[in-house]
C-alpha cells in the first residue's frame, strides 16, 4: 500500500492514516469543517472535511487512527487530500498511532551518545553543569519530541535530530573559524530550542501549550536556565551565564521573528545563521522529496511561502 509521500496529483489513496491534527473552522458560508493533518511514517498531508456535524467533531480527534479514501490534489500551490470517505478503524485493524508517526531518520541511541560525547568539549563548568542538568531534567522530552508543530523537523525525535545536526555544522564553523568559542556556541545550540519540551504538547498531536503560546520557548529555556543557576549554586549575574542567556534569547535573530534582542556577540549570530541553515534545510528537503524533476515544490510557507524548482539531473 502507498504511503502518503509516495502519491502523486490526481492519485487515488485507500489506507490507514493518523489524525495529527484537527482543527474546528467555519468557512465563509458560516457552515463548521475540519481542517486535519493526516499522517503516516512517510510524512504528512492537509485535508479538509466540509459540513462536519458536532458528532464528527467528536469522533475524528487528533490521535485518532482512521480509513481515509480520497485523492491527492493541489490547493493553492500545496498538496492536499480530498476526501471522499473517513471512518475511525475497527477493532482488528491497526489501531495504534505509534505505527503512523513519522521519526527521525536516526536512531535515539546514537544521537544521545554524540551529545554525551559534546559535553565534554564545553569546557567552561558552569555551561557544562546547566547543560547537564537541563538535559537530564527533560531527556525523555528531549529525544521524543519534534522540533516544530509543523514547518521543519514536525516528527518524533525532531527537536534532538535539529540539535544533532546543528552541532555538526558547528564543528566545522569551529575547525573553520578556530576564533569561535566552541563551549560556548555548542551549550548555545543544545539549549537554544530545550523549551520546546515547554511550549509544545509533545509528539503524537502537536499542539503549543498555554504557556508556550503566551511566553514563548525563548523566554521559557532563559527562566529554565536562571532555575538551574539557583539548584546549582551559580552566579546569575556572572558574565558567562549572561551570554549563554543571550545566546538562547537572540537566536532568532530579528526581533520580529521573536527574539527580544538581536545577536550582540559573534557565537550568537552563529548559532541563528545555523538554525536557519538547518531549519531551511530540512523544510527543503521534505518538500523536494515530494517533487519530480522539472516540477516546482509546494509552497513552503517557512521560507516566505516561495515554491522551488527540482532541476533535472544537472551535474
């Protein structure tokens, strides 16, 4: 059976999808529908379910395993289910959500052992204590949940897989630029999305919580990381724990884009261009997969909404 990558515009699809999520709009006609997520291990795919009745608000919630019939189509530039036919799954049919989530292309195992092995090169013991400490707190969250609700990294494991491959590209920013300081830019990117594991509800249906709507996982990693100061006996006003704050606090870079300042020292500005890089890399790729050659990509609403053109096999 077809994943949901795997379909082409106009394909039919019969299958078992998880409801990620499912959102209760009303459309200019004043009638109520349900905008859904649909989900397999491959990836995901928009849907919207018109006239839904009260009862079917109830009965198609987020982590849900459903039989969904319909077709793949293009909405706007982006690729979307058109659904025929919905109807939860019956007892003998695969039930389970686990078996419908998409998950990070590597294995917890090894990506736990390459942060274990950075955390001996942040030198300075007060970053390498927080570090510690903030991980330990949150490591089950820390390697289960996504980096995003949707834009980039949106599968189990995507917050530690981001992090994993930002820290690659830190290292050869370091071997390239040897006037970086390493310890402070490798705590910076371990701790720069950590209050994700705040803001978000976790892996199956991804939603922000209250506090990660209304505070936001900048400000929510800051307060973690003056709590740890407090449990570990550190100096809050110490320099160095100063630009660790700002390292997480700027790192989206342009106060628009939700950082209450912009990079003020050069690890800072680093650490933004990477999760940029990486953020793009992975929206790119996801999208990319999903296109043939000479085609353009859906839109891609992470990267100003611009669609981007699959060159045919150029070396």
């Amino acid at each position: 059976m077809k994943k949901i990558r795997d379909l082409v515009v106009d394909e039919e699809f019969q299958g078992f999808v998880l409801i990620k999520n499912a959102d209760v709009r009303v459309a200019k006609n004043g009638k109520t529908f349900l905008a859904f997520t649909f989900q397999d291990t491959s990836g995901s795919i928009d849907g919207k379910f018109w006239d839904a009745s009260n009862e079917e608000i109830q009965r198609f919630e987020a982590g849900r395993v459903v039989h969904l019939t319909g077709k793949r189509e293009v909405y706007q530039g982006n690729p979307q289910m058109k659904i025929y036919k919905l109807r939860l799954t019956n007892p003998e049919e695969p039930n389970d959500p686990q078996l419908f989530m998409e998950r990070a292309p590597i294995k917890r195992e090894a990506m736990e052992e390459e942060l274990n092995q950075v955390l001996f090169e942040i030198t300075n013991p007060h970053w390498n204590r927080i570090v510690r400490f903030l991980l330990n707190k949150y490591k089950q969250e820390f390697f289960e949940y996504p980096a995003a609700k949707k834009n980039h990294h949106a599968f189990v494991g995507g917050l530690a897989y981001h992090t994993t491959t930002m820290l690659h590209l830190g290292k050869s920013l370091v071997k390239e630029y040897p006037q970086l300081n390493a310890s402070l830019l490798y705590a910076g990117i371990i701790l720069h999305d950590l209050g994700k594991v705040i803001e978000l509800s976790g892996a199956l249906t991804t939603e922000y919580t209250t506090v990660g709507n209304l505070v936001g996982h900048l400000v929510l990693v800051d307060e973690e990381i003056t709590q740890a100061c407090l449990a570990l006996n550190i100096e809050q006003n110490s320099e160095d724990i100063i630009v660790l704050r700002h390292m997480v606090l700027a790192h989206h870079g342009q106060l628009d884009y939700g950082s209450p300042v912009r990079p003020r020292i050069r690890e800072a500005e680093v650490l933004h261009q990477i999760d940029n890089i990486d953020a793009s890399m992975q929206m790119l790729t996801n999208a990319i997969s999903k296109t043939e050659a000479g085609e353009y990509t859906e839109r891609i609403f992470g990267l100003e909404n611009r669609s981007f053109y699959v060159p045919r096999n150029v070396e």
